[in-house]
C-alpha cells in the first residue's frame, strides 16, 4: 500500500466517528496522523518457548503524549491494532495486541 491508500483507508473508517471521544479524553479526529510504515516487535509465548518478529506496520494514530498509545495497521489494510514503548532495550514498538477496525482499535486506547 502506498501512504495515501492507507491515509484513505483510514478516513474512510473514521469518516462517521471523528468526533468520537475515546477514555483518554481524545477524538478520534485528534488521533489521526499522516501515514508512515513503522517496524513494530511481535512477542508471544507458545509452549514455554518465546519468539520475537519485526515487522512492518503502518502509522495512523497516536495518542498526545509520546510514550501513549499507537494505532496501527497491516500492510493490507485489514486490520488495526495498539503498540506502545516495550523494554528500555528495545529499538522499536512493541504491538500489544490486534483489534479489528479503526474505531474498536481507537476506543481500546
């Protein structure tokens, strides 16, 4: 996807909720940002045996502060989802977890 087919994607799904006010007090309108691709780490635990992934994910949102949330989503536009600040250690994002759309991602703030 390019980085306008990704910043329409996202205005098309926050075009009827922007004045949507999440629990953190913002709109959805605040939260939107200018698309960029991003790497994000994905941590999981299967089995006792841990795995780690970079991959890369979109940019659409973020709440004020710069350790707060960020709203992301797949390269494929099907999905969106949470990242925050990880381990001091880690060079990247750590994705807390997939959500769905835009306005279900955003309200999980």
């Amino acid at each position: 996807m390019t980085d306008d087919e990704v910043k329409k994607r996202a205005q098309l799904q926050a075009s009827l909720d922007l004045e949507l006010t999440n629990s953190h007090r913002i709109t959805l309108k605040q939260a939107l940002v200018l698309p960029q691709q991003i790497k994000v780490i994905e941590r999981s635990v299967r089995n006792g045996k841990f795995k780690e992934q970079r991959i890369d994910l979109w940019l659409v949102g973020q709440e004020d502060s710069s350790d707060g949330y960020k709203v992301i989503m797949r390269d494929d536009g099907l999905q969106f989802g949470l990242a925050s600040k990880g381990f001091p250690s880690d060079p990247f994002l750590i994705l807390t977890a997939w959500y769905g759309n835009l306005k279900s991602t955003f309200l999980s703030m």
